[in-house]
C-alpha cells in the first residue's frame, strides 16, 4: 500500500496543546466495525457503551521526566538530551540536540531545583542517537536525580513548555512502572470514578505493561507501507494477566484494549500461540498496518492520530481504512480535538 492512502488534512487548531480542564470530561466517537455506524457521546458514557463481561486491559507503564535541559562543559552552550532507555547502570540511549556539536567525549552538565546531573556523550549512532553516561557527583541515584531535574516529554506537535501540571496530567491514573517517554494516551481519559463505573458495570480489568518509546512519534519514511519498520519496545505480560486475558477468548468474550501499545503487546504475545497470550517479558516490533490478523483485540479505545502515522495505520488495520477516515472526516467537521491530550474513539 502507498503511504498517501493513510494521509487526512487537520486544520493546526484541532491538535490539543492542553488537557481538557477536567480529566474524564473528553468526546467519545464511537465506530461499528460491522455496520459502519459512528455515534457521538462522551467519555464518562463508556460503562453504558461496554458489556458486561469484558476484558479491559490498560498499559500502566509510567512517564519519566525523561527531557533533560542543559549546558555543554566548559563553553556553556545550549543542550537538550532526551533519554530514550536505560541501556545499562549507568548508560542511557538518547537522543541529543544539538547533534552535530556533541560529539563522543563532550560532557554536559544539567541543573535544576539544586540538583545536578552529569554526562558525557560516548558513542554516536543514527538520526542523532547517542550513548549518554550519566552521574551524580554527590554519589546520589541517577534515576532520582533525573526525576528531580527532568522535564515532561511532551511530543513535538504539542508547541509549548511542559508545565507542573503536566507530571500529573500526562500520566494515567493507574502508571505503576517508570519507562516510557510518551503516555498511552488512551489511558489518560479514566479517572479512578469511571474505573469504578466499569467495574460495577462488570466490565472486568487487567494491566500489562509496554514502555512507550519515541518510535511511537518515528515517521514512516519509505513511500510503501510494508517497507517500514518500528522501533523495539520493552514489554511485560504477567501470569494473571495472561489467564484472564486467555479466559476471555476462550469464554467468547471481548477483549478490550487501550490503546495501540496495548493492542501492540497483545498481539505480540499471541503470535507465537495463536490466540492464547503467553505470560512474557521481551521486546517487540511487531507492525500493526492493514491486512494483519487480529488474535486477540476485540475492540479498541484509542485517541486521533497523525496522518501516515504507523499508530494510523494500526486503527485502520483493525476497523478498515475507507471506515477510520470517514470517522476522521466527520471528528474533523466536528471540531474534535486531537492526538494526545486530545479527545478518544472506541472502535466495536
């Protein structure tokens, strides 16, 4: 397929720069896979739109403050250092700016709330990647140090500085392990009353984890679709999330995912077993776009996503390409908001 197929027009006011003002309050645009049919509703009305007996599963991976600002040492020059993952104790892959200036052997130096954390760039890899070695020199932990330094990573298409308001807003309610640098934006529309809501509705529940790498905002470079690749993303499915999640296929109940790195983590684990998920922890690269067997998910909760977008194409895979467009359109000529803070869709 030709990446144009999967390419829309969104007028620049439509992409959310803030979360609404109450968490829990965003538009709902419900699709049919079957019929077609697109409704309109909110999401506080998604107990009512789910069944009894399904399966909800959430990614409770957490965002760190993985943006670092800082100076190179001794010039004193602008640097910003974007930490992707912990490679190990103390080496971190990461994303630098600006590149070509940081080369192996600069050391930078980062401050803020009288913290300070050190690093030093050692190797040089692609699109502006870096292995970053960083420290204290008060021999404090470097994980905490980053939480007290670092900054929101907000995505590119969001064009303002990260506020305080932002450690709490851009998070999920129920995050648990840190390791992602971009929420599964999915999961920042429940508040811990519409959790209840569900569960009293007998929407049953179960979180996984997958770390949300920057991959999710990578652009599909290649003028064909099956040419592209994405990046690896660490995931973890546990034993009890595995057997209900395998009760519910089993039973013919729906599986729920939300959001696309959940979808992704699920349909990883089911690849090798057919439509059982196997208990795991690893990494995967699995590419969602149209003409993939679906395994597992049997409806998706997710927001808008970017035109030629591989997270586009994974919806398009799951409700069809003609169908997720004509949903794009109609949101657009509603002035829906978009991407990350922006308002969800939940495809049956």
């Amino acid at each position: 397929m030709d990446i144009s197929e999967f390419d829309y027009e969104l007028p620049s006011e439509l992409i959310a720069q803030v979360p609404p003002p109450v968490r829990g309050s965003s538009r709902l645009l419900t699709l049919d896979r079957q019929s077609g049919r697109r409704d309109h509703a909110t999401i506080d009305r998604l107990p009512d739109l789910l069944r009894p007996g399904d399966l909800l599963v959430v990614n409770d991976s957490r965002v760190f403050p993985a943006r670092l600002l800082g100076e190179r040492v001794p010039t004193g020059g602008v640097v910003e250092c974007l930490l992707l993952r912990r490679a190990d104790d103390d080496r971190w892959d990461a994303l630098v700016h600006p590149g070509q200036k940081l080369r192996p052997g600069c050391r930078v130096v980062f401050r803020r709330a009288g913290r300070e954390l050190h690093g030093e760039i050692l190797e040089r890899r692609y699109y502006g990647h870096r292995i970053v070695r960083l420290w204290t020199e008060d021999h404090s932990e470097v994980p905490a140090a980053i939480e007290a330094i670092g900054h929101v990573p907000l995505p590119p298409y969001i064009r303002r500085t990260d506020e305080p308001a932002d450690r709490e807003r851009y998070q999920t309610v129920y995050a648990r392990e840190g390791g992602s640098v971009a929420a599964p934006t999915a999961g920042l529309h429940f508040t811990p009353e519409s959790l209840e809501a569900l569960q009293a509705r007998g929407v049953e529940r179960v979180a996984i984890t997958l770390h949300v790498g920057y991959g999710t905002f990578k652009p599909v470079r290649v003028e064909r679709v099956e040419d592209h690749t994405v990046d690896p993303e660490t995931f973890t499915i546990g034993e009890a999330a595995a057997a209900a999640i395998n009760a519910a296929v089993a039973e013919g109940r729906r599986v729920v995912a939300v959001g696309t790195t959940t979808t992704r983590a699920l349909e990883s684990a089911a690849r090798p077993g057919g439509r059982r998920v196997a208990p795991t922890s690893g990494r995967t690269d699995l590419f969602i776009h149209p003409g993939f067997e679906f395994r597992v998910v049997g409806a998706l909760l997710t927001n808008f996503h970017l035109p030629r977008s591989s997270l586009l194409m994974m919806v398009c895979a799951f409700a069809g390409r003609s169908a997720v467009l004509e949903a794009y359109r109609e949101a657009i000529e509603r002035r829906y908001r978009f991407y990350s803070y922006g308002d969800a869709m939940l495809i049956h």
